[in-house]
C-alpha cells in the first residue's frame, strides 16, 4: 500500500519534469490546468484613421456617394498550419446627423478592391452590399506560413431623395479573429 | 458618369457625409485615407497574440493560437494575452470578451459587447491599456465557468479594440478589432471526442480552367473544428502522380453540420481519372478518404462517395458493436480476477 502510494507520487514528479510545466503565479483557487509558454506571433490589424465621404448634393431619385475608408492591411504572424486562416468582418452603424432620421446601414456597402497579398495564401473577398450585421469582408484560406493581406475598401452610401442636409456620422468596425 | 448627372439634377439641399477630421487621425502613414492609390504596406496596427497554453493540449496547434479547452462546471482557467502597438504613438486599446458563432462554415465574432454565456463567464484584466508606440502590454484572461453552467460547446472571443479619434463634423469613425478565439467544451469528465467524415469527392471545373476538388466533410463529433489538410493525386494518365496540394483552410465546421472544403488545382493538370487521396485535420485529429474521379471539361461531374483510406474497409456498426461488447468483457473480466489476487494478498494481512 505505502510503496504504491510512493510510486504515484514520483511518477507525478517526473511528469512535471518532462513536461517543464509551469504554474501560473497568478493561478485562482481551483485553477488546476498547468500552462505552457507559446513562442507564436501575432495576428494584426491595421490602426485605422476617421475617414471622408465628401459632401452630396441632393438629386430626385436619390443616388450614391462613395468614398475609401483607407488602407486595412491583415497579417498573421501565427503558427498558420494550426488554425483556420482568418476572417475580417465588417460592420456600419446608420449614419447618424443630428436631430433628422438616420441613413440606416442596409444602405451601405462595402467593396474591398484588389487585395495585395505576401505570403502564401488565398484571399476572398466578400463584398457585402449590407453592412447592418457583421458580414465577412476579406477570409484568408490555403496559408502556408506568414501570410498579410492590403486592401483599401471603399464604402458607397445609398441616399434617398429628399434626404436632410446636415452632417453624418457613422461607426465602421473591422474585425479578425 | 451618374455622378455628374446628378449633380446636375441637383436640389439645394446638402447632405455633408464628412468634413475630413484628418488632423485626428493617429499616425501619420495612415492619413492620407483619401487617395485610393495603393500604398506600401504599414508598420502601424495593432497585434493580439496568446501567451500560454494548457500543457495538456502542447501537442494541439489549435491550442497554441485560441482558447481551446473542455472544463467542468466551476472550474477557473487563466490564459495570458499579449497586445502589441506598433504604430509611432502611444493607442488606447480596449480588451473585452464577446459572444461568437459559426455560420456557414465561418467563426463570427458578434458586433460590439454582444454577450452569451460564455462570454459573461470572461473577464480581461486590465481591460484598457495605454500601449506606448512599439509596446507591448499583457493581460489576463480568466474565465470562470459556474457550476450550474449547462454542458455543450460555446464560442466568443477576446477582442483588443482600438478607433479612430472622434470626428467633429460628420464622417467615418473606424474601429480595428483584432481578436482570439474561444472555443469552451463544458462537461464533467473528458471532452467530447472530435471527429470528422469525408463523405464524398467532387470534380469540378472553374470559370478560368482550373481543376477543383470539393470535398463534403461532415463533423460526425461533439466539437468544432477548424480544417486544413492536403490532397494527392495518384495513378493519372500515364501514370502520373500530383501533389500534394494544400486544402483550403478557413472552414470552420460547426458540430453536425457538413460543407464543403475546396481544393483548387493547377490548369496544366490532364482531366483524369485520377486516385485521389485527401487528408484533413483540425488539430489532433486526422482523417482520410479515397476516391477516383475525373475533372469535367466545365461544370460539376457527379459525386463520388469516398471510401476510408486508413483502414481500406469501414466496418459495419454492428462488427463495432461486437468488437466493442468483446473488449468490454476482456476489461471486466481483468478487473475481476486483479480483484480477487489482491484481496486473496490483503487477507493475511488483515487478519
């Protein structure tokens, strides 16, 4: 019985050392998985700046007015054999002016242009003609290695006729995970 | 050509969509989003890597870039992040969990702070953080799983956020979000055993020429996974071999649904037939199926159902059944007779 107890404990000793395991020095209570230190990079995205439309006269019938958003470059520094390449989505608030009714962002679209990569890896891009919910714009497939991806989208707002003059708001978000 | 058209057209009423807040923007190579001329690749953008893995899963490559794990009710795990700025000013970035899905063979991270369960089980410590130019910050990610919390799999991610500064006048504010995936297995005792079928091999042609392979890959397990894989083309005409050629990665399959992964292949490749033999793996897992097919001249040709390349035969259910009541029984009876040795041993001893 004791030399039994003995044998689990040396043997769980030496796991610990094979494995170079290291607690965490922050572990909760209850926290009982041991980490390891990944040596990955890093995945990106580019810092964004506020962007400009330009101004639109109003026309009957309404029309669109379109404008860049700026550069969005991706790269993934990661182990990409491990995962599943990446996905930029997008998404646009209404545009919002003060005190008259918004453009609501079903009347935005979103096309990506050419898409410069490095790397190995192919880039689709989506070209949401919505961009009320998060809707994939850029998907990294078939990587090897460290892959980026340029891209300088430009977005095109429906205006109705009749729209109020005033100055519009809006929030573009880029994501990648 | 419209747009001079309508100007012509034109009402007094003006819709000002902007008024460049250009003077906000944070780094100088990125303030020129006006001009749509392509522009050299930029150092300034914001990084998110995983720090630690659970030493449980170091053989996982999943594991190594998103929160993979299986937890039980009230357990408490913490994972290091890492935020990097590389830009040539100090950014405010903002760290916080969100809810996730997978659509259509897609991860999704949901907009904004749109919670789920698992994502209210997260916390980022520190939540914000001045990262200075060239920096790095880490934070803590813990995730606390309540001991009522219902078994099954969920997703979210942990986004770094950052945006532009805001604008007076009208315009776009832009937000960058970079994010880590959370895929959590909750479930007393082991996790669900991943697993996947490739049920059947398509041969298509693609507007330009090119030869593809479709794949149906079902998710026959209890978690999702993310796929990459390679295809290799055998016995062809003359008897040429090709390959391998990598699968299309960026598929993630949720738990019973099946999509398709393409393959895309080189134009010079002569029509067929071929042996084909595709390999996909998510993570640890790895399976491969058998086929030989023929590339159409345009369009789809018909299905062909694979055949499991590791074993050649795919046994029956009812021969698993039976190996499985045969191993069984082998386990009991070896528990048994390891019983009663050790209480014949124990019987002197306690008398």
């Amino acid at each position: 019985m004791n030399t039994r107890k003995i044998f689990v404990v040396v043997a769980a000793a030496a796991g610990m050392l094979t494995l170079g395991v290291v607690l965490p020095a922050s572990a909760a209570p209850g926290d009982t998985a041991a980490t390891l230190t990944v040596s990955g990079g890093s995945l990106s995205i580019t810092v964004p700046a506020a962007a400009a439309l330009g101004a639109w006269t109003n026309v009957v019938g309404g029309g669109t007015i379109s404008g860049p958003l700026g550069q969005v470059e991706v790269s993934d520094a990661r182990s990409a054999a491990a995962g599943a390449g990446w996905v930029a989505t997008v998404i646009s608030t209404a545009f919002t002016p003060t005190g008259n009714p918004a453009i609501a962002a079903s009347l935005v679209s979103y096309t990506a242009g050419p898409i410069t990569k490095t790397g190995t890896a192919t880039y689709t891009a989506n070209d949401p003609s919505d961009l009320t919910g998060v809707t994939p714009a850029v998907t990294a497939t078939a990587i090897t290695g460290d892959n980026s991806a340029t891209w300088n989208p430009t977005i095109h707002v429906h205006i109705a006729g009749g729209t109020a003059a005033g100055s519009y708001l809006a929030t573009i978000t880029h994501s990648v995970a | 050509m419209t747009w001079r058209r309508a100007t012509r057209l034109s009402r007094h009423a003006l819709v000002a969509l902007a008024a460049a807040a250009v003077g906000a923007v944070p780094t100088s190579a990125a303030s020129t989003p006006l001009s749509s001329a392509p522009q050299p690749p930029q150092a300034g953008s914001l990084g998110l890597r995983l720090v630690d893995a659970p030493a449980i899963a170091r053989n996982d490559p999943r594991a190594q870039i998103y929160i993979v794990d299986h937890l039980a009710p009230g357990t408490v795990i913490n994972r290091q992040i890492e935020v990097s700025n590389t830009t040539a000013s100090t950014a405010h970035i903002i760290l916080y969990p969100s809810a996730a899905s997978i659509d259509k063979g897609s991860f999704l991270g949901a907009s904004g702070h749109t919670p789920n369960d698992l994502s209210t089980w997260t916390s980022v410590f520190p939540g914000a953080s001045d990262v200075p130019a060239g920096g790095r910050v880490v934070s803590t990610v813990t995730i606390a799983v309540p001991t009522d919390a219902a078994p099954g799999e969920q997703y979210g991610v942990v986004w770094a956020e950052t945006r532009s500064a805001p604008t007076a006048s009208g315009g776009v504010i832009q937000v960058s979000r970079v994010g880590i995936r959370l895929y959590l297995s909750i479930g007393p005792g082991g996790p669900p055993a991943a697993n996947l079928t490739i049920d059947s091999l398509t041969a298509k042609r693609s507007p330009d020429g090119r030869p593809l392979v479709v794949a149906a890959v079902h998710n026959s397990g209890g978690r999702a996974l993310d796929l990459n894989g390679s295809l290799q083309l055998s016995a062809g005409p003359g008897g040429l071999s090709a390959g391998p050629f990598l699968a299309t990665l960026g598929v993630t399959l949720a738990i019973g649904d099946t999509e398709p992964v393409i393959i895309a292949l080189d134009k010079r490749l002569p029509a067929g037939p071929w042996d084909v033999q595709i390999t996909l793996r998510s993570g640890l897992l790895e399976r491969s199926a058998h086929a030989t097919i023929t590339f159409p001249a345009a369009g789809a040709s018909a299905s062909i159902n694979t055949t499991t390349a590791r074993h050649g035969w795919v046994p029956p259910l009812s021969a698993h059944l039976a190996v499985d009541f045969i191993l069984v029984g082998l386990a009991v009876l070896i528990v048994l007779v390891v019983r009663r040795q050790s209480r014949r041993a124990g019987r002197p001893r306690a008398v």
